[in-house]
C-alpha cells in the first residue's frame, strides 16, 4: 500500500492522525472554510455545496475535538 499524500489524495482517505493533524492546522482561525470554498469542479462550480460544507463542519467538532 502507497501512503504518499498527493494533492489529488481525498482528505477521507487519510489516516485519522493525519486528519487531526489537519484540521488542527486549519482550525484555528477555521481556515478549512476557506479551503472547503476554493476547491472547484473542472467546470469551475463550486465542488460542495453549502449543505455538504454543514456536514463537514459538524463532522469535524465532533469527531476532531
């Protein structure tokens, strides 16, 4: 098994380690809005919707923290 980290690697492929380290890294200012926001589809629309950036926001207070 590869564990290189790529920038085409899914963040939920990560190790949970790794994930801490993560948003422990993003969160303290929740740079991961930020980053969530800039990611977009080949056609330029925005990849997640606001409601799937909901999810990933009460995924990571409670799994992360």
């Amino acid at each position: 098994m590869n564990n290189t980290i790529k920038s085409a690697t899914f963040i939920r492929n990560l190790h949970y380690g790794v994930q801490r380290k993560f948003s422990d890294f993003l969160d303290p200012q929740e740079s991961w809005k930020d980053v969530l926001v800039s990611i977009h589809k080949p056609t330029g629309e925005p990849k997640y919707s606001q409601v799937l950036a909901f999810k990933v926001m009460c995924w990571s207070s409670t799994v992360l923290h």
